[in-house]
C-alpha cells in the first residue's frame, strides 16, 4: 500500500480556488502495474461515489483493474479528505491536491479534463464546469470587468 500524491502546478490569473467540483469528480488516470510494469493503453477514472468490491471480500476500492499482461488484481482509491483547492497563492508552485492509495498499481499520467470550479479573485464570482482538457481555460469577470483564465497547467506524482 503507497500512497501517491497528485500535484499541479498553473498560472492562475484574477481567479482562485480552483476545485475539483463534487464527489463525482472523474479522476482520469494512466496506470502502470508495479509487478510487471504493463501501462493501461488509455485513461481510466475513479470517483469518490463509486467503488468496486476487491477480491477475497478484502474491502472496496475506487477502482479496481486487472492487470492484462500479469492477470494481477490491482486497486487505487481515494483517500479520505485529501482533496484540496488550489489557490492564487499557489501560482506556479507545485501543490498536492489529492492523495491516492495504490496497491499494485501506480498513476503515470493525469488528464484533468471537465468538471473544475473557480472563483474570481477579487469579486468571488463563481465559474463553474471549467474545462482543463487543453491545459488552459480563460473567460471574463462581468463583475471585475478583466480576464481571468488558468494557464501552464502541469502535473506531477509525489509520494505521500
């Protein structure tokens, strides 16, 4: 069991708190199987909402994935209050955000795609359903009368 850490780091511009928005926030995550090193072909998600019972009745999880090169039975879940916002104080700093726990399986790539909200920094205007999917998102305050956008947006896997 490793728990693993999911930073980003962006430039935030006139917006803060950006959120990964409800506990049916998709995760979207590459894997690789530590025992032999396969990697999932394509993303797969988890949610806080949705688990999988592990096999053996050994508990749940938030995914549970079969390894197709080694036939192992891998899982990641979510731990527990570790979801945090990112902040204008943030900018350009690397920040967790979530902590996963991995058992079998570690996380190689993140897609942060839809479902994120932010606020205006100064009017706390709420921008809701932000789109990542292309690294950056940008709109405009009505109430500030300025742009606000996210841009840069990297990631990177600590250990927790």
């Amino acid at each position: 069991m490793v728990k693993i850490g999911l930073q980003i780091k962006a430039q935030l511009q006139n917006v803060t708190d950006l959120t990964p928005e409800g506990e049916d926030f998709r995760w979207y995550l590459k894997l690789r199987c530590v025992n032999c090193g396969d990697e999932t072909p394509e993303y797969v998600y988890l949610t806080q909402l949705e688990s999988q019972p592990l096999k053996g009745g050994r508990g749940r999880a938030s995914l549970v994935i079969k390894c197709k090169l080694c036939a192992r039975e891998n899982s990641i879940d979510i731990v527990k209050d570790s979801i945090k916002q990112y902040t204008a104080e943030d900018t350009n700093k690397f920040k967790t955000i979530i902590v996963f726990d991995c058992r079998g399986v570690e996380p190689i790539a993140f897609d942060a795609r839809i479902g994120w909200t932010a606020k205006g920094e100064e009017t706390v205007t709420v921008f809701p359903e932000v789109d990542l999917s292309q690294g950056e998102w940008c709109d405009y305050d009505e109430k500030a009368s300025e742009p606000v956008s996210i841009e840069e947006l990297q990631h990177q896997f600590v250990k927790a």
